[in-house]
C-alpha cells in the first residue's frame, strides 16, 4: 500500500503537463481566409442590377443621370457629340413611370425617346447614341502580356473588364484554350481581341455590338453580312445645314462606319437647293485648227 502511493505521489510531481497548441500562451491565430475583393466592374455591374421603382414626371435628363449616380454610386458620362443633334439635358422632357425594374433598364426606356443608348466602360456608364457607344467600349485602350496563357481565359478577363460582349464560339472546345503568347501596349481592345485571336489561329466578326470569335470558315462566311472593325471617332465635324438639326444646331457628319444622326437622312448624292442658281458645266476648249499643207 506504502509503496503504491509512493509511486502516484511520483507521478504527480514529476508528469510533464500536456498543453494543447490551441491553449498555449502567445500562440498565433489561424489566419482567417482572405476576402475576396470585387472589382470595380462588377460592382457597378451589380449596382446597375438592383432593382426598385423609377418614377420621374417632367424631369430633365440631368436630374435623372443625377439620380442614377446616388442610387449606384457609379460614374456616369454623356458623350459631348450628342449636345451636336440638339440635345438639351436641362429641359424637363423625361417621364418615366416604372415598379420594380432594374435601373439599367429603366435608364434605357428613359433614354430611347433620345436615341441613345448607355453601357459600361472602365471609366463607369458611358451615354451615347448606338453605334457611339459600340466605338467606345471596343476602342477603350489596353495592354496585353500574354506568356503561354490560354485563349479564352485572356478574352474573358479582358472582357470583364472592359465591359464589352465578347463571345468565344461554344463549338471551338479545345481550340478556345491554345496558348498565346502576344505582347501589346497601348492598343485599342478590338485590336487586341483580333490580333490574339490571329496567333491563337482563329477568326472574328463584330455583329453590332457582339465580337464575335470562331473558326476562321465560320468568320469568313459571316463576314459579308457582318459589320466591319470599329473606327476612331473624328473630331466632331459638323454640316452645316440650311435649318440646322434640332434645336437649331448644326447636324454632324456620320460618327462612326458611315452611319447617319439618329433622326437624320443624309442624301447619297448632294442634291442642290432648289432657289440656288445652277454652275453651267465648264466649256471645252476649242481644238486648234490643223495647220496648212505646204
């Protein structure tokens, strides 16, 4: 009996405690996992995605754009070239009366009785007519350094962050994930989808405002009734008409690929005023007499 408890008094002097690593003193934590951020883009995007009333009564179109800004704290910009058909943005000649849409959308029914249309760019929500908002977001300028990277997943990101629609072919499968490699500075974005997919040895069509990328056949064969690569825009050229656009102004020239004003027919040929005198066409010059045989 003795030495039994001899032995337990033993064991309790000299036993090393056991101390777990989570109750030790000065441990570190374990490190949280890192939030996740969101980008610029998607965060506009999913504001734009909210969805709740728009009720404007005789507003003008800066008070709504004014609006829209507080509601999604993004950045909103109107193309100067649209002040150019006539546009007053002060005037109270927005109506809208609108239950649980999204607010890109209702900006969109806000803006058709103008003509124009709103999208995304890095910059934030870009207004313009159709095809000036189709130039912005496809000449919007960007870097490439591509090193063995695959196809489809620099398309992706760069089209994500662009905010363009750029859509790679379902069909392509495994051709979407060749390696590129392609360096670019400074480029404008179509640029650089095409040339990519030029090294990736594919093709691509633009359809409005869709770039669209596939099989070199299937770009050939779309081709003829597709729409051609975007041009920069000019420097806001005006025409000088007899009246004027609306308001009094001056109408522009074609913006972008030849495409009229909204709200403008341009002749194909010059068609001359009808109170204007007509130039005579100019005379032909008399032919010099023949000289005389000897």
């Amino acid at each position: 009996m003795r030495s039994t408890l001899c032995r337990m008094f033993a064991v309790a002097v000299f036993a090393v405690p056991v101390v777990t690593p989570s109750l030790a003193r000065g441990a570190a934590p374990t490190p949280a996992a890192p939030a996740k951020t969101t980008s610029p883009m998607d965060a506009a995007r999913k504001a734009l995605d909210e969805v709740g009333d728009m009720n404007y009564q005789g507003k003008s179109l800066n008070e709504v754009i004014g609006d829209l800004k507080d509601r999604a704290k993004i950045s909103v910009t109107i193309d100067p070239a649209v002040y150019q058909f006539g546009l007053d943005p002060n005037q109270p000649t927005v109506t809208v009366a609108l239950k649980e849409v999204k607010l890109k959308d209702g900006l969109q029914q806000a803006l058709a009785p103008f003509n124009l249309k709103c999208g995304l760019t890095r910059d934030g929500l870009y207004i313009s007519t159709e095809e000036g908002l189709i130039t912005k977001q496809f000449r919007q300028r960007v870097n490439v350094n591509c090193d063995g990277i695959a196809f489809g997943t620099a398309v992706k990101q760069l089209s994500a962050d662009c905010g363009a629609n750029i859509v790679i072919d379902p069909r392509l499968k495994d051709k979407a994930n060749a390696a590129v490699t392609l360096k670019l500075d400074d480029v404008p974005l179509e640029t650089a989808i095409r040339l990519m997919a030029e090294v990736a040895d594919l093709g691509t069509v633009r359809m409005s405002n869709v770039l669209f990328v596939t099989t070199t056949e299937r770009a050939d064969k779309l081709r003829p009734n597709a729409d051609g690569p975007t041009q920069p825009a000019p420097g806001n050229p005006v025409f000088p008409f007899p009246a004027g656009g609306p308001g009094g102004g001056p109408v522009p020239l074609p913006a972008v690929g030849g495409a009229a004003a909204p709200g403008v027919l341009l002749p194909a040929n010059p068609v001359v005023a009808p109170d204007l005198p007509v130039a005579p066409p100019p005379e032909k010059p008399a032919k010099p007499p023949a000289p005389e045989k000897p």
